[in-house]
C-alpha cells in the first residue's frame, strides 16, 4: 500500500512539474511575440511626435470702397438735358447736296451727314438706294392733286430721284433704318423739347430735323387718303441737319444748296418745325463715359 501511494506521489510531482514547464514555455513565447510586436508597432509609435497645430491669425479685412456706377446711357442723357445749355455751340461737320442726283433726297442727305459726324461715312446714293419704301402708287384727281398715296411714316413716299413725283420719309422709319446702320444707337427726340435738341448738339452730336425748305411756317397743304389713313402734308417739307446756335440763330447743314453752317432765324424755324410735328432724329455716343466727357461720337 505504501508503494502504491508512493507511485501516486510520484506521478503527481511530475505532473505538476510537466505543466509547470508548460506555462514557462507559453510564458516565454508570448515574451518573445510580444517583444517582437514592440519592435514593429510599438516603438514607432512610442517614439513618433504628433505635429503641434499652430494658430495663425486671421488677416483682417481691409474694406475697399466701391466704384461708383456708371449711370445706364437714358439716365446719362436725362442728366445731360437737365444741365444748363451753354451760350453757343457750333459742330464742324462737312456738307452733302442732295443735287443733283436726289431731287427730293434731303432726308438721306441729312442722314448722310449725320453719319458722317458719328464716324461712320455713308453715301447719300447708297442710303437712298436701301432706305425704307412705301410701294403705294400715286393717284391723282383731275386737278393732279394726290388722292392716294403712301404714307411716310411707313418709308419713303413717291421716287426720291425726281423733283415731280417724290414726297419723303418721316422720322420713325427713319430712325429704324439708322439703327440698322448703328446698331441700337439711333435716338428719336421727335416730341421733345427743342432744348434738348440744342443739348445734343451741345454735346457734339448734330441732329436731322423737319422743317420747310423756306424755314418759315406754310399754308400750303394737301391731304390724301393711303393703305393706314389720311396724311396731311406738305410738298415744302425739307430735312436739314442742326449744328449750332448762337442766341436767336441756328446753324444747319443745308442738303438743297450744300451750304454748311447756314445761318436761319430760330423763331421762324421752330414755327415750321413745329407744324412738321417737332421731328427730330440723332444718335446715342458709343459709351456713356464718352457722354459724360463730351464727346458726342
């Protein structure tokens, strides 16, 4: 029995002994393993530095004073014809007869002049070649009055190569056609104040207008019925271009003698001017600071 308990003591120690073994074998693998991993990701990661985050002052911000705008080209010119009118103004632009090749051509003579002084020369045969035309036949009555006609505020009435059987063209279609050539730069003071046609030229821009070609009212008038109505006219109509004024005169370009700066009456002018129905043909400048510096093209 002792023997027998002594084996089992025996077998007990070398157990403990076997497992004791065990765990130091295990103990030192995982030593070794977790020394390794040290060496891969610890120390690097024991020994990297985290960059510091610096603080930089936001620059303070410098505010800038704006530009003042530009005014839109309609309030430039309402300021323009707000301003007081200088004493006189006398534009330097060249004359064109009408004579001989267009007998009743004083509007596109005009307009010729008047694109001349904007920096954009065209011929008088070439406007009057492309200007718009009312087609309507002429019928008289036995008296060789016209009865039927075309109507000028639709183009051209009759045949503007002949003194006999020509009649013109008013100031709608031909500001339609001056924006065809300067484009969305034609301006239509037909109604306004004839002030404001002397503030236009005062800023360097002539303008064609609608007289008599006495530049004196008439009573001589004719009414014929056409495709939009009754026209009441005159065969004294006559378009010049306004270029000056001094006090009572006013200085034009007369397409029916080639004059340049005729001299004419104001007063007289104006009450022709107004039975012609204050018409009144320009063009805007390029800019508005070309406006604003007076500079009329």
């Amino acid at each position: 029995m002792r023997s027998s308990r002594n084996q089992v003591m025996a077998r007990r120690i070398r157990s403990r002994k076997s497992a004791r073994w065990r765990i130091g074998v295990l103990t030192g693998v995982a030593a070794v393993v977790f020394g390794a991993a040290w060496t891969v990701f610890g120390a690097p990661l024991a020994h990297s530095t985290v960059p510091s985050v610096v603080k930089t002052k936001q620059p303070k911000l410098i505010s800038k004073k704006t530009k003042p705008r530009l005014p839109t080209m309609s309030e430039a010119l309402q300021k323009l014809y707000a301003e007081p009118l200088p004493a006189s103004a006398l534009l330097n632009v060249p004359a064109i007869s009408q004579l001989p090749q267009l007998p009743d051509g004083c509007e596109m003579t005009s307009l010729s002049m008047l694109l001349s002084a904007a920096g954009h020369p065209t011929s008088k045969m070439w406007l009057a070649a492309h200007m718009p035309v009312d087609p309507t036949p002429l019928r008289t009555n036995a008296e060789g009055q016209p009865v039927y006609w075309g109507n000028p505020n639709v183009g051209f009435v009759g045949d503007v190569y002949t003194d006999t059987d020509g009649y013109g063209i008013y100031n709608g279609p031909v500001t339609k056609f001056l924006n065809q050539i300067l484009p969305g730069r034609a301006l239509n003071l037909t109604g306004k104040p004839f002030r404001d046609d002397l503030a236009t030229v005062a800023s360097g821009r002539p303008v064609v207008l609608w007289t008599t070609a006495t530049f004196q009212p008439t009573d001589d008038w004719v009414t014929w019925q056409s495709p939009e109505g009754p026209v009441h006219a005159t065969f004294e109509e006559h378009a010049v271009l306004l270029v000056g004024y001094k006090g009572d005169t006013l200085y034009i370009n007369n397409p029916l003698n080639g004059e340049k700066d005729q001299a004419v009456n104001k007063e007289a002018f104006l009450e022709a001017w107004d039975q012609l129905g204050h018409q009144a043909v320009t063009y805007t400048p390029q800019s508005v600071k070309s406006l604003l510096s007076r500079d009329g093209v």
